[in-house]
C-alpha cells in the first residue's frame, strides 16, 4: 500500500472509530455490539439514585438483627472470586424481575446472586432503594427504601 | 524502539494474565456468556475451563513469537489473534472488560507496520510508512481519551442545564465516588478524602477533563505527547487511588507509545510547551501580542 493510501485509510479508520463510538452509545448502551464502545465512562454524575440492593436476614444459620446491607463492607464477597459491582448487576437484574413477577427471570437472578452465599443456608431481602450518594455516604440513610422480595435459598427457584 | 518495548511489555502482561486467570480465579462458570470470537469453543464442545486454559497458553505463546520476530507482520499478526482472544474471555463473563482495548487496537494496526524497516537500509517512503503506522496506533489511544472526554463534556452540559450536579460542579467528583466506593468496597486510598474536602477534587476533575477532550490534540502537537501521557497515567493512578478502578493495562501501554515517541522534539521548553496548549497556549499567545502591540505603542 502506497503511503498516500496509508494515509486515507489511517484517517478513514479513525472517523469510522469516533462514528462507531457514538452508534455504541445510543444503539448498543449495554455493549452488546462487541468490539463497538462508546467509551463513556463516568460522565453522569449521580444526583439520585434508584437502584435494587440486598439485605442479608440470615447466613448459615446466623441470624442478623439489623440485616447485613450488602455495600457495607460485606464479609461475604471476600470469600468469592468477584468484585462488589458484578453482584451490583445481577442484583439488579433479579431486583427487576421481582418487580416484573417474572419467575423465569427470578430464577436466573437467584441462580447468579446466591452464588454469593456459596451454598449455605441464608434468607435475604431484595429491596428498590433511593438514594442521594453524599447522604448515603455520610449518614446510611435512604430516601426511600421498599422491600419487593423475601428469599429463603433453602427453598429452590 | 517503540515497537521492540511494545512487544516486550505483551510478553510480560501475558504472564500477569497467566498468573490472574488461573483455573482457582476463574469468575463463576454459570456468568460466561462467550463472546463471539470464542465460537470456536463451542465448536469443539469445550468447557469453559478448557476455553480459558487455551486461551491463556495461547496468549503466552503469541507474546513470545511477537517479542522474538516483531519484524515479520505474520508474528505480529498472531500476537493480536492472541490478544483478542484474551479481550473475548475477559469480557464473556457478564462486563465487557475496557482496558484491553488499547492493546488489542494498536497490536491489529502494528500488523501493517512495515517489515523493511528492520531490513538493510530502509527507504525513504518505508520510514514514512513505519511512522504513520505508529502514529496511527498513537492516535487510535488518543481517540478513545478524547472520546471520554467529549461524552464528559456533553453530559455536564446537559446536567448543568438541567439544574443538576454535574462533573463540572464543586461536588460533581464527590459525588461520584460517593456513589461508586460502596459499589467496589475495596481499596480507595483518597476517596474518602476526596468527598470530605471536594474543592480538591474539583480541580482535579476539570483539568482531567481537560486533559481527556484535548488529548487527540497532541497528534498534531507532539511537543506535548509526553506532557499528555504523565498525565493519564497519572489519572489511572488516580482512578485507583480514589476510586479503587484498576486500569492497569492502559499505563504500559501509553508509556511505550508515548515515551518513546519519535515524534517528541529533541529539546523541549516548558514556553513552547505552554504556547502550544489546547485554548491557554491560544490565550498566551493573545496576551502576548497585545503586550507587544502595547510596548510598540508605546514607543
């Protein structure tokens, strides 16, 4: 390829980059057009969030009063090959089926949560919080917080 | 240089990712997905154990063919075969895995450098091929910065005009790790720090963005290339150090594209550097001429 060539494919390649980055993010936001990304990464600052969390009632025949919130430090997830925010998406996931009472749905949401308690025992609370995260961080408190699930893993989805 | 230390890093991130991806490490079996350049596993009815293992020898073995015939497109060729197995793997297990790309992009345009630079006395038009090559590979990284850079700036915009914190508010970083800590609850040095004393952060936050938008902008300045990367591997040290987010991939990578640039000056001054930044080397500029349009006048 002569340079002159080169040049108009190098430039060419770079636009149609820039352009695919842009259709990612309004065609593909959970990037599911592999290897397409629109790299937008932490832009949106978040005032408010509503998102589905987890409260552990109990693990391995230990009872907690109050639950065990899961973004508080949860001993759990060290004894897992995961980070935090892999759950985060999962929770949400059987969070949304819940609300949907889709039990399809529900039974993949628990097949991928409960991986957290490693087959022991545990019952759980699955809730849709809202939250402002500089309150949250300070103060633990929710602005709103409701419970849309109940789960004993003894009984099977 | 450039592309001999290029290769060596990939020989060494293989062994990483030998020593990180170990069968005891996997993520949860039940979360792979395979992405579609792993068909091939599901082709010959591996298990996902098996995937990764092949995966991981092949990476190793494609790193060493790249370190050792770099010169040759075919060997180049199989170390991005190889990287783009391990992006597939690291990204079939329910998150697309973001810092791989860098490596994956630049090792596919490093296949078109051309292979008659380490022959004899290369031409003419062969340097200049070898050096379009690398500054396209140069400016794909750039790219991906601005990119995150610009979506920044559109989304402040949009939250700013909707009376919201935005990312170019005082609180706009604290805010933002405020949200992510209890997402990764693992090491965040100075995040806490951070959101107890915001000011700091917020001046942080605009020159990164400023860093971010403009970055595509030492391609044509590369008087500020190593400027530029000081500064983004500073920023993933800092995306560490207050927000616990690994991007490591991304530090060796801009270190062998950028440090060792041949398009950097032999001498650079911290003047000619300061004139040729993005909107202040504008200002400077401005502001010079008026003082010497005003001391002109004066005489």
């Amino acid at each position: 390829m002569s340079y002159v060539a080169l040049k108009k494919v190098v430039l060419v390649s770079l636009t149609l980059y820039a352009a695919s980055a842009w259709y990612a993010h309004f065609f593909a936001p959970n990037e599911n057009l592999y290897p397409l990304f629109s790299w937008n990464l932490f832009s949106y600052i978040p005032n408010e969030v509503q998102t589905y969390t987890i409260t552990i009632l109990s693990y391995n025949h230990t009872i907690y009063n109050p639950p065990l919130a899961f973004d508080k430090k949860l001993f759990l997830l060290s004894s897992v090959n995961r980070s935090p925010n892999e759950f985060i998406w999962e929770i949400g996931e059987l969070g949304r089926a819940f609300e949907a009472q889709d039990t399809d749905a529900i039974k993949r949401g628990r097949t991928l949560v409960e991986t957290l308690f490693r087959g022991m025992p545990a019952r759980y609370e699955v809730h849709h919080a809202t939250y402002d995260p500089l309150t949250y961080w300070k103060t633990d408190a929710f602005k709103e917080m409701r419970m849309i699930g109940v789960v004993d893993t003894s009984v099977k989805p | 240089m450039l592309v001999r230390v290029y290769y060596a890093i990939l020989l060494y991130s293989s062994f990483i990712f030998l020593t990180e991806w170990s069968t005891a490490t996997l993520p949860p079996l039940d979360s792979f997905v395979p992405l579609w350049p792993l068909w091939w596993g599901h082709a010959l009815g591996l298990s996902t154990v098996a995937v990764a293992q092949c995966v991981r020898i092949f990476f190793v073995g494609a790193t060493f063919v790249g370190v050792l015939w770099y010169d040759r497109w075919y060997a180049r060729l199989f170390v991005f075969a190889g990287i783009w197995q391990v992006h597939a793997l690291a990204s079939s297990f329910g998150i697309v895995s973001h810092p791989w790309y860098g490596w994956m992009f630049t090792s596919l345009i490093f296949v078109l450098l051309p292979d008659s630079i380490w022959r004899n006395e290369p031409a003419h038009e062969t340097r200049r091929t070898f050096l379009l090559v690398i500054w396209w590979a140069q400016a794909y990284i750039m790219l991906t910065y601005t990119l995150s850079g610009i979506w920044k700036l559109l989304v402040g915009l949009q939250q700013t005009a909707a009376g919201e914190v935005s990312g170019f508010a005082p609180m706009g970083l604290a805010y933002q790790i405020a949200d992510w800590l209890p997402k990764i609850q693992g090491e965040a040095i100075f995040g806490p720090f951070i959101i107890t004393h915001p000011y700091i952060g917020w001046a942080m936050y605009l020159v990164v963005q400023y860093m971010q938008i403009f970055a595509i902008y030492t391609m044509i300045r590369p008087s500020l290339q190593k400027l530029w990367c000081i500064e983004l591997v500073l920023f993933h040290f800092g995306t560490f150090l207050l927000m616990g987010i690994t991007f490591s991939p991304f530090i060796p990578l801009l270190l062998a594209l950028f440090f060792f640039s041949p398009f950097i000056p032999e001498a650079v001054s911290w003047r000619q550097i300061a004139f040729e930044l993005p909107i202040v080397g504008q200002l400077l500029q401005f502001v010079r001429t008026k003082l010497l349009a005003h001391r002109t006048i004066g005489r």
